[in-house]
C-alpha cells in the first residue's frame, strides 16, 4: 500500500512509513493540544519536501491570523501559496451564520464549496479544521454522521489523503464518550494532554489505523520550534510511586 | 453440540472447540480494537479451511477499501469471492440516506435485503459489520430491541452462525452502561483495550456464551501479520506496583 | 417459616434452609451472570428433588433453544415437561410487537395470560424471565412500580414461591442506581462480575431477605457442569498488594 | 428537651438518651438495610417498655406479610394490636393506583387518611414506611417539597414522634445526590452499607439532629434475632492495607 | 475596610478581623453541618457583644422551633426579640404555597415584604436561612441568577451584612457542580463535611472572600455546646497510610 | 511577535515575555481564585508601567464596589479613571433584566454598547468580566458559539488584547467538560484550585497560546498585597506518601 508521509518525525516511524494514500484520517486534541500545528505541519512538509500541493479548509481561523501564528516555526506559508502549493480555504466567516439559515443548506452550501475547491485545485493532501463548526449543527446522531460520511468522500473521492481535526471532549476518570466519527474514518491519532500527580504531559496515540500495522502505545511528543515531534521509542511514563524530584512551593 | 471454530487461534481453545452452532454471537469492540479483522477472519477461515459458505454484511465500508484493507493479513477476498465462497453485500451507500426517508421503511428494507441475500446464497457463517448504523436510528429502546431481534432472526432462521459486529461504548471507570444487544445474544465476546498507567494492552473477554462451557477470563491478544491471535494461557497482566522498567521522557 | 430450597449448593446455606416459601424474589445479573441457570435449576432441582411442580415463562428465549442451552447440565426439561413437573410458557413472541400496540393492552394481556396458566397448573415454584422486556415498556417510574407489582401479586396469590430475574445495570464506581423493584420483592439476590486487576470474578450476595436471617456477604460462586454452585464458607478475595504470580504478556 | 428513647441498644446513646420528642426523623437505607425491622423495633418497644402507644403506616407491605416478617424476631405485633398499643394503616392498596387518578387528589386523600387515623388513635409514635411511595408521584421538586412537609405536620401537629423511613439512592463513588427531605426533616438517620473490598458492612449514621448534641461518627451494627443493634463506641473500620486474612478463592 | 466579626471563633481569624462590612455571604452546607447554627450565632453574638440589631429570615423552620432548637447551645431568642435586638420574620408557611400561584408574583411578594421589614427595623445583621426554597422554584439559570441578585441587593441596599444560607449538593469525587450564587456573592463559606476511611471530619472553608485577605485552608471545626468553633490553626488532617488505631468491628 | 506583559510576575516569564499582541485570551478560574484581580492587574500594570490605556467591562460588580475591593492590594482605580488611563464600562444593570426582552436583543445591544465604547476611548487592554453572564442566556451550543465569536471579534477589531474572564466549572475526577470557548480563544489560562488530601493548593496554567512558545506546566500562585504572583520556576507539588507534618485535629 502506498504511504503518505505525515512529516513529523517519529510518527511516521509509528506508522511504517506513513499514512495509508487516499485516507481519511482523524486527529483528535484538547485545545492546546497542537492539532493546527499538525495540520499546517502535513501540509508543509508535504509541499517541501514532496511537492505535493495542499488545501488547508480553515473554519476557525482566518488565513491572516493562521499564518502569523505558524511563522514561529519557520513555515513561509504565504511563499507557499504564491507558488501554489498550499491552497487555503477561508470558511471562518461561516462561524458567523445566523441560526435562521437553514442547517441543511448550510452543510450543503460548505460541502459544496470544499468539493468544488477540490476539484479545481486537485490536491493531494487535505486538511479541515476542524469538524466541529461542521457537525455541532447537528445535534441529531444520524445527520452528524451522515454529514461526516459525506466530508470524507468529498476528501476520497479524488483519491486525496486527509486529516480531519477535531475537538477531543474530555476523559472522565478512565474514559471518554467515544465520537462517531472514530467509527467511520480509517484511521484516529490523539493528541492526548495527561495529567499525572499535577504535571503536565503530552502523548500521541495511534487509537485506530485500518489496512497497516502500527504501534498502538502512546508515545510522548512535544511541540518545538520546528513543530510536532515525536519520541517514538519512548514510553510515557506515569509513575505512581517514585521519589519526589522537584521542590516543593 | 455442534461447534463453529471462529480460526482464531486461542480464542477456540477458550470456546472450547467454538461457537455453538447456529447462533447469534454480539462482538463488542472500541475504534481499532480490531472487530473487522475478526469478522473477515471468520469468514475467510471458514471457506479455506472447512469449506463454509460466508456472507459479510458491510454497512460501514465499500467492498473497495474491505478488500485493499485485508491485504495486510494475506487474504485474497477477490479469489474467494469469484469461488463463490465469500459474499460481500454491500449496504455501505445506505449511511447516506437523508432523513426524510421514514425510519421504519428503511429497517423493513434493510432487513429485507439481507434476509434475501441469505435465503439466496445459504451461507453457513454471516457476519453483520456492524450493527450501530442500522440501531443509532432507533434511539427509543422498545425499537431497538425489536429491530435487534429481527436481525438475529434472519440470521438463524437458515441455521447460519452469526456475529454481529457492534461499538463498544468507554468504561467509566469500572463500570459501563450495557446495550440491550447482550442481554438479547447467545453470546457477547469483547475486544477490549486497556489502558494502564499509560500502556495501551488489547484483551478478549467472552462475557457471555450460552449452552456451553467457556473460559470466562480476559485473555490477551494481538493483531499480527496473520489477523487476530488470542494467547488463551496467559492472563492480562495490569501491575499496580511493579517497577518502572521503561527509561523515562 | 417454611422454606423452599434453591438447589443451588451454598446458597441454601446462605439462606438458612432456602428461600422463603411464597414470596417474590428478584435475582438481578449481567449478562453471562447465570440468571437463567439459576432459574432453571431452580425448577429442575424443585421437581427432581421435591416434586415441585414449576412454570418457566419465558420472554427471551424460545422453548427449543432453552432446553437445548440447558442440556449440557443434564437437565432434560423436555422430559420433565412429560411428566407434567415443568411448564414452559413461552412468550417471547411478544418481543417483536410493533410499537403501535398499546402498552398497557400489552401489560394488561401478558399478565392474563401468565395469571390464567398460573390458575391452570397451580404450580408450587415460578420462575420469570425476565423483568426487563416486560417493564422497559414502561419508562414512567409509577407505572413500572405498579405493574411490577402485579407482577408479584400474580405470583403470590396462588401460595407459590417466585424468582424474578432481571438484567443488573453496572456498578458506576462503587455505586450504582437502584431499581425500584430491588424496594418492592421480599428479596434481592445479586449475581455479580467482579473485574479486579483485570482478573474477572463471579460473586453471589443477598442484598435483602425479609424475615429471615441470611449471611450478607459476598461468596464466590462458579458455573460448572452442574449448574450453579456456591462457595458460601469463603470470601471473595480482592487482593490490592499481592505479589502479581501469573506471567506477564 | 423531652426524649424517645428508640429501642434501639447502642443508637440512644450515639442520641444522648433518644430522639427529641414531637420531631420528624428521617431514616434513609438501601434495600436490605432494616429501615422496616428499625421502625416496627421503634414501635413495639415504645409499646412494651414505654407503654406508648404506635401507628404504623404501611404503604409497601400488607399486614399481614408484615407481622409474619417480624415473628422471627419474637415481636408479636397481633397482640399488641389487641392491646390497642399499635395500629398498622394498610395503605398497601394505594400502590396499585392506575395513573388516570389525578396525583393531587391521590396525595390529597393519603394524608387526609393518615390525619384522621392520628386523631383518632393519638399515639405517641408514628412510622411511614415508606416515603418513597406518595412522593415518587411528584417528580417535581416543589410539589414534592411540599408533599414532605405536610406529611411532616401531620406528624408533628398532635406532638407525636415520627419516623418516615424513605430509600437512600446509592453513593457514586464518595457523594450522593442529597434528597430535599433530609434539608427538611429535624433529624436524619442514615443505615448504610459499605462495600470494601468485597466485604460487607453495615454502618448507622446520624447526619443531622437539630436541638441536641450527638455523635456524628459512622457505627457499624447488625441485625440479629432482636432486631438491631449498634456497637456505639466502635468505629466502622475500612482497611486499606491490612494484611489479607481469608482464603482465598 | 470595616468588618463585621461573626462571633464564631476562630473564623474571625481566618477572616483577618471578621466579615467585609456591607457584604452578602454566602455559607453553603449540608444537612447537619451546622447553617443554622452559624446563622443564629451571627446574629446572637452581634447583639449581645456589638449591640447590633439582626433580622433572622425563616423559610424552613418557624420561630417556635427555632428558639427551642437554639436552647441547649443558651442562647435565649426570646429575650433579645422583646429587647429589639433580633427579630425573626417567618415565612415557613409559604413553603405550602400550591403550585397554581405564579412563580413570579411569589418571588416579588416575598422579596417585597423583606424589603419592607428590612426597612422597618434597619437591622446591621441579615440572616436568610435558606435561599434554597426561594429558588428552587426557578429552575432557569436565567430566573436563578436575577432572583439571586434582587435578593443581595435587598440585603446590602441599607449597609447591612448578610449571610445567606444555602443547601451544599454533594461532591461528585473530587468536584461538584457549581452554584451560580457562588460566583455572584462576595464571599463563600464551606461547612463541608468529609468522609475518610469511614471516618466523618467537619471542615470549614473560605473559598472566597473579595476585597479581603484571608486563610484558604480548609480548618477542623465542631458543635458544641456554645455553638460552631473553629480550630483555625490546625489542619484538617487526612492521613491515607496511618496504621489504624481503633477496634476492628 | 509583539508581546504585551500581563503585569503579573512569574506569568509573563511562563509567556516568554507577555501575550500575543491582539488576541483574546480565555482566563477561566472558580469562585476566589482571583479572575477579578488578574483582570484588574492587567489593566492597573498597562495603564502605570506602559502607559497604556485600558477598558474593564463589567457584568457583575458595580464600579463602587469594584474599586473597593481592588484598594487592599494600593490600585487606586479611580485616580487611574480620572487621568483617563483606565474606563469602566459598568453592564452591571443587565444582570437584573427580565426575561421579557428578547435574547437576541440583549446580546446585539450588549455587544453595540461595548463596540461603541472601544471606538470611542480606543484601549490597548481590554477585560470582559464576566463571559458567564452574557452567554449563559444561550444554552443552545450554536448560539453560544457565535455569541463568543462576535465578542472575540468586537475586541481584536481595534488591535486590542483582550482578557475574557469566565467560570471554570468544576472537575469531574480527572477530567471536566471543556467549554466551546476554549477552542475559539487563540489562548487560554486556568486558574485552578487544586485540593489534595484537604490542603487547597491554587496552580495556574497556560491550557493553550497560539504562535508564541510557552510553558505549560502547572506552577503555584498566590494572592497577597500586590495581586497574582506565580512561581514560574517551581512546580506544584501532590505529594502522594509524604510524611503527614502537620499536626492532627
């Protein structure tokens, strides 16, 4: 099976190389957590260092401020876009919408742009960020999976891979209320933010990759000046007895 | 009593040679856990090695992706499926039918077609992948319960082996809500994933298996370049106390 | 107080004797918890033993695939329905019922009919199962307590001793929501899974037995070839710091 | 301040000599508890060592099961009923009350019931058992305050002592939803049963007394051959890391 | 700023003095904590030791009962009341207030007819014992949060101090739901009561005291027989590894 | 990047320097953790060490008692107001509205009330204290969410930074429901309060702060003379097994 490289290290070794080609792949996290980092990471990487083309499909942030936000990692998006490598779609003015407008016509107005955006620029990797201005329109669990079902094929259809973002509502003690969503895409990775005797630490978990073998433990990652990067021959670790390290307040 | 081995190795010695014949059994398992897998495993085993007609029921996913998926695992369902061995209904386009469509019609429908394509090919294993999309229309539990009764009907009205695949909703911690399907099957068999102190273990557990007797104990398994593998001897080991043996992040 | 004996080996002793003679008795469990086990050797051991006549009515389970489950204990009911010593009066037809029916003509027509059968065959031990499809239909708190009423005067009116069973919701942690037919029966006889340090354990505990003195603990309880048994001189053991002696995965 | 003494060895203590007189007492236990055995002790004694005269309010439980219940505890209630010293209401029909009766006028006529059977007996103590029956018709939770306090007053407007015994919903794991009766009531007495690791205890507790000095600590107690018994100066003790010392299973 | 000391000791050393002057207080508890208590204490000691006149505003209890209750800690309600230094204004009866009189006409006339006796007798101290009748009628956060607020203004509008006592649901583990008057108020007491290892602790805690500096902590606190008093120095201690010192049961 | 210094010490070094000029950032905490001051800091520190011009939005406190509280840690608020360094926009009135007014009115005249007065007086640093009040009138999650946005919106137009204060509610054991807000901010700061083994310990925690490299570990604060101070460099210590050092109750 053909792969598509995520562009953030360890991870890819996670994966065996990379995502499956022409997949819909959902990245789940807390706020915090990196998702948009991840996303515009794909892209980039994808663009630099594969010359594929990339369309970002932006719901929460408008372009100006997505772009001045990843310049702290290096990543000129803005050359990018003039040498029509990434495409970024602004649909964050819909955030907006009066609850007036219809919801169905809504969802078929905002797949209809994406697919029509699709089809005019031919990406090969795909990013929407994220789900959830889409789909807490729908309350309702059929229409939200349906709605899901079909920004996936919009993504498929034209044999792009591509990574759906979303907000991933919390754990209770040792659980979560799983998504739909985590059912019907190919494949889920979580960013994940554990909390262990009050400190703080983040872990990337492949939950769920269909058709490839992968490393299903949770590996820490970090996010530094060059983005996600993942420690993928380490454990998290939790220890539940060790000697206190640090000093007290 | 007559025995059905699922050709999970493990997992038929803790059923005690298999699964009662002509039953309706409720597979029970998270996003990766590996349920598919198991259902295709069952099918595929039961055409090369004892030469039974199969039937996959596919509500979630195209042919397509199915037969590109099991690849990995050295499954050829094309082959099997130009023998006349394997037959795969595809009910995937259903998940996008608008609400408008009359709840009630579309079950009849549903059910119609399957029990057609049983009564057609009279296939000796049926696996139902999976049974969420056609109950998450029928959140009033009377509903549920009687469409659910009249999938297990169609299925051993002809006699046939079944497994009905289904989500499997998080642990709170300790405890979960349980679905009305476990008390309605034969038998429940999970795939569970474990998580403790950050170490992600995948167990089988058959919670239910009526008529025969049966290894009640969660088991270890893995999902290797062969499908599923239970290792039935060795328990899920979940230390509370052991020394960290991992280096740290 | 006369006292009519369970035939599960333990819990007599548990009781004092047995059950007391002419109440109603809830046995609430999971599924794979041995409820209709119990109700069967309940009857079985009534006629073999005592030749009690029982009548078995049956919401879940047809009559076939009930004997058939039954036979791996050596029970042959089918014989001791010849001889008049067991009834089976099969109502799970009754679960298909399209929802227009109305619920109280479905309340009101089952409980004739087990009422009338009741009259017919004066039989000295009852056995309902389950609880559940009859009371799911009624949502509302001041119905589902009024026709679980009934249900116990059904029973009770003609002198006969009865086991309710009934599917048990899981514990929450260390908790759970109690039923409000846990309030109303004489008795409350829990079949209950453990899952400690992911080692799975049956346990059996009389919650409530008016008018009797009974052991409140919890025992430790197995399923085996003949039928339930009960280890009413140990306790259940949840170690919390034992040496872990199983080999690891 | 006046006192009632109980009957109730070990519990007048933790009292300082007993309940304060004319006041409404609320007992809360889970199925099993001994809320009915508490009340009836409550009465009988008041009648042999107080020679006070007892109405006791049954709407769960017929007389008649009522007395042959507490025979195994020597309590003779016909004779006492002969003596004129208790009275049991039999409200126990009320419970079969099809829901076409409006709920005002249900609740209406029970109290009206209640108040007349008080002036005309005028005892000196009083039981309802239980609560849960008349104020489970009043989901609403003003109407339910307010059906509370009138039963309150009923009690209290002749200078009687009562008991209103009500269902204690279980613990979620260390809370609980608290009932408005217990903001409402003068007193409130919880009969708990804890569950540690496995093993059961009962524990008494006074949650609230107005007017008088108690003792707020958990004791454990039991119910032997002479109804209960509280060990005043025990602690209810909860191990969690005594060395294990039963055999195990 | 000016402070209002409230008489119970040691929580005017937590306070740095006493209670911001011209501010409402909220004291939040359970049944048995002591709110009453705290409230009738406040208003005792500002008459007896500040010559301060207080307003003592019943919804659950009437006076009668009232001053009974408040003997045995010697505090003699009546004398004050002929003194003028408290009064007690009665609004138990409105608890029985049927359902068919308008939510809002009730919250206006009982606001109104505070207002009015506010106004009549200028008193320093305000005591609204509980506010949980009042708004337990608006099940609207919208109405709660208003009420809520008209009823702070009524108290500070004339300068006086308030403390209004209010019903403290339970904990959740670890957390609990929060009230909206507790963002509202200007300061926050906890009378917690916890349970460790069975073992019941009575806590009290400033969880927010604006404009003011304050202890945080939670401090031991007891009943006794001069009323509440806080150990302000001591810690509530929670040992989870103390060898048990007490008599096993 | 621009940065803007919060005023509080500890924070800006967690920060790298400050906040992202022209954002908005989500400051949520519980009753008493000091949201207010935080807010009141941020503008005092503006407007005396940068000269920079400050509007405070006030929904739930009145001016008067604003500036009142603020005077134990020496901001003099209304000398600040009179040099035209500082406006309070006093929303207070609102919080009383009937419910008669439409919603949607209220949210449109709000949020005119507050664009007007940012185009008049032109800030640098705004504060909205608090969110609670506005979108607690739009349960419905849509309505929610557009309500935050057009607030964010009304903010950044002028190139202000912006300190949104809202309630944290409460943790579940381990985990909480995040709030729609969260994942709009392009920042967000918790002030927790922490409770272990009865010792209250407040922590603060930047969640999330898009563009700018940051810490995210949790670090001890205190409130005392001079506002916030947060140690940046020590970490929060949950002891598990430390030695119990304080003496017992």
């Amino acid at each position: 099976m053909e792969r598509v490289p995520t562009g953030v290290k360890g991870l890819d070794n996670m994966l065996g190389g990379g995502l499956p080609s022409g997949t819909c792949i959902l990245v789940l996290g807390g706020p915090g957590a990196g998702k948009t980092i991840f996303g515009v990471q794909f892209l980039y990487m994808g663009a630099v260092e594969y010359n594929e083309a990339g369309l970002y499909v932006s719901f929460d942030e408008s372009p100006l401020y997505l772009r001045r936000n990843m310049e702290c990692f290096g990543w000129d998006l803005k050359r990018l876009e003039k040498e029509g490598k990434v495409f970024i779609l602004d649909l964050s003015p819909i955030r907006a919408f009066p609850k007036e407008i219809e919801a169905s016509f809504v969802k078929m107005n905002l797949i209809e742009t994406i697919r029509n955006k699709v089809q005019e620029i031919r990406p090969r990797r795909i990013v929407i960020d994220s789900l959830a201005t889409l789909v807490v329109q729908f309350p309702d669990v059929v229409e939200r999976r349906n709605t899901v079902i079909k920004m996936f094929q919009t993504v498929m259809d034209l044999g792009a891979t591509g990574l759906m973002l979303n907000e991933l509502q919390t754990t209770y003690y040792r659980g979560r209320e799983l998504q739909v969503e985590e059912f019907l895409a190919h494949g889920v990775i979580l960013l994940r933010t554990l909390e262990e005797r009050a400190r703080i630490l983040k872990a990337i978990q492949i939950e769920k990759m269909r058709g490839v073998s992968h490393d299903p433990q949770l590996r820490p990652y970090t996010i530094d000046k060059n983005g996600l990067k993942v420690f993928s021959k380490e454990h998290v670790f939790v220890p539940e007895y060790s000697i206190p390290i640090r000093s007290k307040k």
